[in-house]
C-alpha cells in the first residue's frame, strides 16, 4: 500500500476510542514513557450546594480496578487528567488542593508540606477545556502537567498517594467523583 493509501485508510477508520461524561471526552487510553494505560473511569467534579460542574476527571491505570487501594499503591504509573468545565483561579485550585490534601494527609501532612506548596505554586488559571494532568510514575515522581506544559515534578511515593487519595479516598470532593473514577458509576 502507497504511503498516501496508508494515511487515507487510517482516516477512514475512525477517531481513536473515547469516553464521555457531560459532555467532555477523554480518550481510551494514554501513554507515559513505556507504560501503555487504560482508562478506568470518568468523574464529575461538581461544587457547592448549587452543584456547579466544575471538571470532568479521568483515571488512567496500568490496569483495570474497581480498588481504590491498589490505585494507590505506589508501584504502578498512573494519571488523573482533569477537563475543566469551567474558569478556576489559580487560588481556587490551591484553596481546593490544600483542603484534599489535609483531609487525607492525616500525621504525615508536615512531611509532605513541600510537595503541596510544589503543588501550588505550579497552579494557573484555567478556562473551560483546559486540562490539569497528574501523572505519577515510580522512582520518579508526580508530574504536574497544566495546559499541557510540566509545570512540576515532585517526588514520592507517599506524596502521590496523599494527593490521589484525594480524588480515590475517604473523602473525595464528591462521592460520584470517586465511584466514576474507580469505574463503578453508572453509564461508565
């Protein structure tokens, strides 16, 4: 097959898989250096009592699990892309970072206070389909990843849990956030 039937072909077989949850799409699956990762659920971010749509987030694993605990673990790539719905300042974010993370950091939240200030400072103001990535990968470190430029790196493990755990902890932002991440909501 010539190079320009390769390229029609490949046109004509469609956009590549994706997920959808109020109106956001996110893809299938995703690449981190070597690992290959699959989506394992989608969550709706939604505030106040008004339940204002904030973002649309996905969880991206090296495999499939309904276990929160196993997303955790600290041996496995993983990534938590979220699409905003809406405009957030860079105050917001950190204010909203800040109360996730002392909720789930319990006694190790002084340790950890470097990688939450990191954390922070990397924020900007986003608008309606910008995206905040976090991807973790072992011996390495989470990267934080805003409008798509690595805003930074902070290393380890019990960060990355600490800052997973809270999207995938005992106190979520929202419940349905959660069980759509682990892939127990509804609809996917």
């Amino acid at each position: 097959m010539k190079p320009a039937a390769a390229l029609v072909a490949l046109l004509a077989a469609g956009p590549v898989a994706a997920a959808q949850l109020s109106g956001v799409t996110l893809p299938d699956d995703a690449t981190v250096g070597d690992k290959h990762l699959v989506l394992n659920g989608l969550g709706l971010r939604e505030a106040t009592l008004l339940m204002v749509d904030v973002y649309v987030a996905g969880l991206y694993v090296e495999s499939k699990t309904s276990d929160a605990d196993a997303v955790l673990a600290d041996g496995a790539t993983k990534r938590l892309v979220m699409k905003f719905m809406r405009s957030v300042g860079k105050e917001k974010l950190a204010e909203a970072w800040n109360e996730g993370f002392q909720k789930n950091a319990k006694d190790k939240a002084a340790a950890l206070a470097d990688g939450l200030g990191r954390l922070n400072a990397a924020m900007a103001d986003v608008k309606k389909n910008d995206e905040i990535a976090l991807t973790y990968v072992p011996d390495k470190g989470t990267t934080v990843t805003v409008k798509g430029q690595d805003a930074a790196t902070i290393p380890g493990a019990d960060f990355q849990r600490v800052l997973f755990s809270i999207w995938l902890g005992p106190e979520p932002p929202n419940v349905p956030l959660r069980e759509g991440l682990l892939g127990r909501a509804p609809g996917r």
